[in-house]
C-alpha cells in the first residue's frame, strides 16, 4: 500500500467517525432538555498535577465567560460521553460544553 492509498484510507476513516458523531450528536439534541434547573449539585474536591492546573488558569484567562466549575463540568461530562455513559444529563453537558455561546 503506497502513501496515498493509505492517506486515502485514513480520511475515508476520519470521514465516517465525524459523521457518526454527527449524528449521535444530532439525536442528543432532539432530546429534550435533560437537566431541570434547579436540580441538585455535588460539591467535590480534587487534587490535580500542576502542568494541568496552569493549562486551565491559562485557558480561563482569556476566556471570562467560563469559570473553573464550568472547565471541570465541562471536562467530566465529556469524559463520560466519550467512554461510553449514555445517560441523557451527561449528554446535555456535555454537548453544552460544544456548543457554549460566548456571554452564556
């Protein structure tokens, strides 16, 4: 197999991941709201390396409209959808992380 024909493969691959995604994301937002407002939250404390600790400060430097609880909300729900949970306020999360509007 020559460079190309495996290049080739790979974006044919890369194709039909993203249009996977697409779609699970696609029926995640026909879904209806999935977290209430009001509903109840979890306090957790967390000891995390250093390098990635600086990497979030940075990333809220320049951002004012995401805190630290938003990041690590942000962070866990992507996690979890990723790796499988299919549970539908872990979806909600998670795709609010995507598709967050500046001022939100």
């Amino acid at each position: 197999m020559d460079g190309d024909t495996a290049r080739e493969g790979t974006q044919q691959q890369d194709q039909a991941l993203k249009g996977s995604v697409q779609e699970h994301l696609r029926r995640c937002l026909d879904q209806q709201d999935a977290v209430p407002a009001g509903a109840p939250r979890v306090s957790l404390e967390a000891e995390v390396p250093e390098a990635l600790f600086d990497g979030m400060r940075a990333f809220l430097e320049g951002r004012p409209e995401w805190d630290q609880y938003r990041v690590i909300t942000s962070a866990l729900a992507g996690f979890l959808f990723q790796n499988g949970c299919s549970d539908r306020c872990v979806s909600q999360h998670y795709l609010n992380g995507l598709f967050m509007q500046p001022g939100e």
